[in-house]
C-alpha cells in the first residue's frame, strides 16, 4: 500500500506536537522567565543576585540528573508513557510557584523539581520521535520543531513582565501553568505517535521500505543472513563499502549525508541498529561533542540568565531590556530552522561552529560594556546560537551514534550541556556581586566559547555504517564500525 495519503504526511503533526511541547517545556518557567523575575523578588524578598543565580543551578543540576535517566527510560518504554506524566506534574509545579515563600530554598527546590519533574519535556522527547519519523528531512524537521523552545523564549519574557506589572509575578506563574494544561497535555495526549510503522507509514511518507520494519534512521541493515541462517561473513563492518560515488564520499563539507536532495539513502533499520552507550563512549567522536556542548553551556546559560539585568544595570529601561530578550528568543527560533536546514545539505559539525563563532561575536559585543543598539544584535546573535545548538545535539547524535541508544546518549549530551549551565549562570551572579559589572566573566566566557568550538571541528566524518544488533551473537567484529577520515 502507499504510505502518501492525501493531506499531510502525520510526521509533520508530531513536529507541531513538538513545537507546542517544546514552547511550554521546563526551561520557560526557569530560565527564560527568570531575568524579568530578577527585580521583584530582590524586592519583595531582598534576594542578592548571586542567591538568585543559584536556582538556576538547581534547575540545571536536576536536567543533569533527569536527563541521562530519561533518555535511558525512553530507549525502554517509549515516549508518551514517559512525556504525559511529565507534562501533569511540570504544570503543578509550577503553578505552586504562586505560594512562594520568603524561605529562599523553597524557591531553589520549586527551581529543582520543575524540571526533574518535567524531564519528560526535555528535547530528546520529541526527538526521539521525530529521528524515527523522518529520515531525509530529519534536519529541518528537528529544527522547526525545537524552534518551540524560542518561540516561548521570545513570548515568556513579554508575557511574565506584562503580568508583573498588571497582576504580580505570583500571577505570571499560575499564567504559565494554564498554558500547560491548556496546550501542551493535549496535544501530547491525543496527537503525537511515536512510530511511523504503528500508521502502516514510513519516514517521510516514504512508500519504498516496508512500514512494520523502520523507524527513521538512514544508516545501513544488518548483513544478508547466509542459506544456513547464520549473518553473512564480513570484514569488520556490518554492509559492503562504500563505493566513490556514493553519498558517504561526497566532500568534507556535505560528506555523510545528502539530506533531502539524494534518492540514494540506505533504507531505514531496525531500532537496535547503531552503537551501545559503552560502544558510544570508546569513541573519539563522543568525547569531543561531549566537551564541545559542555563549554558552549556555560556561556549559553550565563547570557541567557543575566541579559536582562546587565542591560538594566547598564541604564537600560526595563521593557526594552525585555524587549532585547525577546530578539535574542527571536534569534533562537530563526536559529534552530536555519540549522535543521543547513544539516540536511552540509556537514553538522561545520554548522555548529559558524553558529558558536556567532555566539563569539555577540558576547564580545556586550564585553565592550555598550548599553546601544548593538545589545540587541548581541542578542540575535547568542540567540541564533542557542537555538542552533539543541538541534545539532540531536542531529549529530543520531548521525554519529545510531537510532539504538539515542535516548540514553542524547540524554549525556544534553547533560553536558546542562553541566555547563549550572556553572555559567552563578559565577557570573558571583561575578557581579564582587564587582558590581559583567566584563571580565564576558571575557572569560568568550574564550571558553572558543575552545568549545575548535573541538567541534575536530570531528571526523559521520561513520558509513553503523552496526546492528540482528545476528549478532554469530558475527565478532558487529559491533565494529568505521569512522572515515575527512576527504
């Protein structure tokens, strides 16, 4: 039968699933929201800035905690089972935030518990569903999903200080929670599907490959079994080589992947082809994008958490402070499509890191201490990076390591990622309160910024096939792959 029913192909429902999921996940209530939060409860509380930073460190703490786990829950009993909870318990969370104390670590363990309560709205989620619902378009479909996360980055802010200044900040909480009963739980319970095959469809409404059999991966099957059953004989890889003229031997810069525009993709494998976490992890690849997404989270996080009130500080008028993160949310958005794009035609690795060269710019920009229009192309530009960089983790995971540990690997990643947060944010709180100025952690972060991104282009090429787990217990070298050097 076809798989290219009339309408929509139902992959692209689950990308609005993610969209709305990701606009309404953890970080909006934390992060995002945080810097307009900033002066009211210094005011209300008599808070210092440092205290205040040291919730964030909570919240990433717990995504640190959360995340791995998550990823290795979801490998195990799928998305929905894990996601829907989630959503229940993030919304209550937060709408308890209405009934903040004047205890400052009630609100590092409200901080803490929105998130670990939330895991399931973190982006290996709804990435984990889309990598198995598309394969040639799985860039641009990560990244307009994830570009939910800068939709609600751009919209929190305006809305909680519209609330703060109209209804209090108690009232901006119990706004947000609203919006997760309202938008978010719906559509996770009545929309997503985790799996083309469960709609007799396959990736990207594909109608060659056999539905019950793929999940949206592009890497190579398991070798033909041989007349007596056992895996065919091979030479340490799981397919034959890859001949010069395939995709796999394309130039450096687009080598790996074709994205939309080759017809000579391999079919879709099953769920268990590509490498175990431990496997993951004896590679030089894992360790460079874990580092690589560890550094970049510091000066990520410490832009995000304190924009607002550095630009404050700097005389800048409260609305148009808001106003600057908002374009920085903007940023994110345009961001996250424009690197699900360029993924799907050139090599990740070299997208990353035209985006963290963009995050280079901006941060030396607000280290010069200007107040002028410039903020606001400083924060397009960490925004364009931020919102880049949720989408490359899920991309050049599932590039590099495969379908069968995903979930778990994604989840180290992001934990990195997250490591790095918890570090940025409070230093550069610490660093105000000692200095009374952001200058010198600017500059800090800039060149920790550098070395996150020279790691990144010290990636290989993707690996040309990745091995499968069917008839493994026949064939030694299965779990072995190659990863090429650059052409």
């Amino acid at each position: 039968m076809s798989n290219r029913q009339s309408g929509i192909f139902y992959g692209w429902w689950n990308v609005a699933t993610g969209f709305v999921g990701m606009g309404l996940s953890y970080a909006m209530f934390t992060i995002f929201a945080f810097g307009t939060l900033v002066k009211p409860l210094e005011e209300e509380f008599g808070w210092t800035r440092g205290e205040l930073s040291f919730a964030i460190t909570m919240t990433n703490f717990a995504v640190v905690i959360a995340s791995p786990s998550l990823g290795f829950i979801i490998d195990k009993f799928g998305v929905r089972r894990v996601l829907i909870p989630s959503v229940v318990l993030m919304g209550l969370t937060v709408a308890s935030m209405t009934l903040l104390s004047a205890n400052i670590w009630h609100f590092y363990v409200l901080y803490f518990l929105i998130p670990f309560l939330g895991a399931g709205t973190l982006p290996q989620s709804y990435s984990r569903v889309l990598i198995a619902w598309f394969s040639q378009r799985r860039g641009i479909a990560l990244g307009i999903s994830l570009a939910g996360f800068g939709v609600g980055a751009m919209l929190v802010p305006i809305f909680a200080q519209a609330m703060i200044e109209s209804h209090g900040w108690r009232m901006a909480y119990a706004g947000f929670a609203v919006s997760v009963f309202a938008l978010a739980l719906p559509m996770a319970v009545f929309i997503l599907k985790e799996r083309p095959g469960e709609m007799g469809l396959n990736p990207d409404g594909d109608p060659g490959s056999d539905p019950a059999e793929n999940t949206g991966t592009d890497v190579d099957p398991a070798p033909p079994a041989s007349p007596d059953g056992d895996p065919a004989e091979n030479t340490g890889t799981d397919v034959a080589p890859v001949s010069p003229a395939s995709p796999a031997a394309a130039s450096p810069l687009t080598r790996g992947d074709q994205g939309g525009v080759s017809d000579d993709r391999a079919p879709p494998a099953s769920p268990d082809a590509g490498l175990s976490c431990p496997e993951a992890a004896r590679t030089r690849s894992f360790w460079l994008i874990l580092v690589s997404f560890l550094l970049v989270g510091i000066g990520i996080t410490a832009i995000l958490a304190h924009l607002v009130p550095m630009l404050i500080g700097r005389g800048v008028e409260p609305a148009i402070a808001a106003l600057c993160m908002s374009s920085l949310a903007l940023g994110l958005i345009v961001g996250r499509i424009l690197a699900g794009f360029l993924m799907d035609y050139f090599f990740a690795p070299y997208v990353a890191a035209f985006f963290l060269l963009g995050l280079l710019a901006g941060i030396i920009i607000l280290a010069t201490g200007t107040s002028s229009g410039l903020v606001f192309i400083a924060a397009i530009c960490v925004g364009l990076a931020t919102g880049s960089e949720i989408s490359e983790i899920a991309y050049i995971c599932s590039r590099y390591f495969g379908p069968r540990a995903f979930g778990l690997i994604y989840g180290l990643m992001f934990s990195a990622f997250q490591l790095g947060s918890m570090i940025g944010a409070p230093l550069m709180g610490i660093y105000y309160d000692r200095t009374g100025n952001y200058i010198g952690a600017l500059w800090s972060i800039a060149a920790i910024v550098i070395i996150g991104t020279i790691l990144i282009t010290l990636l290989g090429p993707y690996p040309e096939n990745l091995p499968s787990q069917r008839g493994i217990g026949k064939n030694r070298n299965q779990d072995r792959f190659i990863e090429t050097e650059p052409r």
